[in-house]
C-alpha cells in the first residue's frame, strides 16, 4: 500500500526494474516540505487507527461504545487511500495518534480539517467535544465555512 500512496500522491515518480520506487517528488501537505527522498516520508492515516477506535460509531444519530471492528474491518481502513497521506515522517510522528483538539498541521488547517470529517463521517466516527470545538473553530475561519 506504501507504495501505492506515493505514486499516487507523487510527482514524476519512477520505479526501478523490481517495482521499487526509485524517484520522485513529494508535498507533504501537513509542513508544505517537498521531498524527493520517499525515505524521509510515513504514510499517515489521517484519522490515527487508535482515534478511530476511541472515537466510537454513530448509530441512530448518537455514539455508541468504542469502536469495536473485526480483524476485516480494520484491514479495510487500515488499507483505504482515502484515509491515507504521504507525509514527512517528523510531522507525522509529532501528530501520533491525536485529534484536532490536540495536534494540528502548520498548514492548510481548513483542509485537514475538512479531510478529518470526511473520514470520520465515512466510517461513521464520533468526535469528543474538545474535538468537536477545536474542528468548529478551525472552520469557523475558513473561507466558505461560515455559518450565515
């Protein structure tokens, strides 16, 4: 899956004669870095594995218990590209598993945010409310988010 990320979220990315990836270039979106070395990038889930099971589900409108997934459903998160991003590995690893009430990206905050919910929404994930108020006041400065 590693590499799938990266040529999809690459430019110019070459691969060598036993698929390896050879070169490239990167932008990693939470620090604005451009790199060129795919060693020097993790590839983050954009909701952390362990959020996703502190979160709980939504059922019915409200969350219920921590999220409790069989072996097959988190193999089908732990593998979605679209919870996937290539990023520098020393802002992923300052991120670790924390949500927006704790950890945000020096940049684009109004698209990370706006990534987190579409994969919380996806997966049918609550927020805490200290998530819940550090996303809203993310938001309530993006442009084309404000509430009339």
């Amino acid at each position: 899956m590693r590499d799938r990320i990266l040529i999809e979220q690459g430019r110019s990315v070459r691969q060598g004669d036993d698929c390896a990836i050879t070169d490239g270039t990167w932008l990693s979106s939470y620090d604005g870095a451009t790199v060129t070395d795919s060693s020097d990038l993790d590839i983050d889930h954009m909701v952390p594995l362990a959020e996703v099971m502190r979160s709980g589900r939504i059922v019915d409108g409200r969350r219920v218990g921590p999220r409790n997934w069989s072996e097959a459903e988190r193999q089908r998160y732990a593998n979605d590209p679209a919870v996937l991003i290539a990023v520098t590995a020393a802002t992923n690893r300052s991120k670790g598993d924390q949500d927006p009430a704790h950890w945000l990206p020096e940049r684009d905050r109004c698209g990370y945010v706006r990534h987190w919910l579409e994969v919380k929404h996806r997966y049918k994930l609550s927020a805490d409310p200290d998530e819940a108020e550090a996303i809203a006041n993310v938001l309530a400065n993006c442009p084309g988010d404000q509430r009339e």
